[in-house]
C-alpha cells in the first residue's frame, strides 16, 4: 500500500523535511514535496520551512545541519 495514500490524523507530530534533489530534472525535489504536502494534509505541523537542497548545494546543507543541532540542543551561540 501506498503510505500517503491513506489519510492520518497526525495532528499532534512536529516535523521538518530535508528535500534532496537535481534541479535540472523535471520533478526536482518531489519526494520531499510529496512528504512535505501528505503530512500537512494530515495534520502534522511544520516546525520548520522544507528545505531543499540542489546538487548537494553545501549552504543548504549547512542550513539543515544547523536545525538539526538546534533540535538536538548543541546550537552554537552566535557571535
């Protein structure tokens, strides 16, 4: 069966989605989107905008990696 298919009530989950992909093909991203959109149609809420990230684009990266530290508890303080 296909998961996203089947409707949830995930109401009560937060979540972020790290989106990989190529933007020279056509469906650039998709999955990610795809997940993206099923959870908020289930309910789920955002903590976070997706992000996306292009040919393994090391900003993006950076960006997640520091939203992760960040949910884990080990942010840096700016300086």
């Amino acid at each position: 069966d296909d998961v996203m298919s089947l409707q949830h009530d995930l109401s009560s989950l937060s979540y972020a989605v790290l989106a990989l992909g190529d933007s020279t093909y056509d469906e650039y991203c998709a999955f990610g989107r795809q997940i993206d959109d099923w959870l908020q149609r289930c309910g789920a809420t955002a903590s976070e905008e997706r992000v996306e990230v292009d040919d393994a684009d090391p900003m993006a990266l950076s960006a997640w990696q520091a939203l992760v530290e960040e949910f884990a508890g080990n942010a840096q303080p700016s300086l």
